[in-house]
C-alpha cells in the first residue's frame, strides 16, 4: 500500500545574490510550497498527497521548479497565480497542466 499517491516536491535551493543560476528560493519557492500546501489541507487530501521542499532540482533556469511524482511532471516558472489550476487540474483530476511543463524533453518525455 502506497504512503502517498502522489509527491509534490517544490525547489527552496538558496543560493547568494547574484549567481549566474539564480535560485528557486528568491523567486518564491518556499511561499509556493506554503500555499500548495494549505489547499491540499483545505481539501482534506493530506493522508494522500504530500507537499514538500527540495533542495536544488537541477532546473534553475525554469525557476521556481515543482515536480510532481508518481507522473514525473516537471512544472518551471510556476507563479502562484497557477497553483489553483496546478491544484485543480493535476491534483485533482489527474490532468497535467501542458502550459506549465518545463519543455526540455530531458524533464518531461511527451507520450
């Protein structure tokens, strides 16, 4: 019996100002995880589905990067505007959101 049917895991890497990388914390990891987690709350969904910080996830240049598992969606640039419809669409109804996936084929294979 599976923990959790799905594993949301959101970069908070911090990294100093300045670096060529950028950081997934000072674009608003952290605040987007907080958020992400309160609707899964809200929804009572917190025996099923499980919010949590990464450190660097590789994707700096998507930042902020959340990826979704057991699917393996990788979302880049998420603003949180967009976590209603993350919530609603993919965690919800089981649809990925297409426009947010990172596009680089090394993050998210088309079917």
């Amino acid at each position: 019996m599976k923990r959790f049917e799905k594993h949301i895991f959101i970069c908070e890497n911090q990294r100093p100002d300045g670096h060529p990388r950028g950081c997934c914390y000072s674009k608003g990891g952290a605040e987007l995880r907080e958020i992400l987690k309160e609707k899964v709350k809200k929804a009572g969904l917190n025996t099923k589905v499980r919010v949590n910080s990464a450190g660097c996830l590789d994707a700096c240049e998507h930042g902020p990067v959340m990826v979704v598992y057991p699917e393996q969606i990788w979302y880049g640039g998420v603003k949180k505007s967009d976590l209603d419809e993350i919530f609603e669409d993919h965690i919800i109804k089981q649809t990925p959101v297409d426009r947010l996936k990172i596009k680089d084929p090394k993050f998210n294979r088309e079917s």
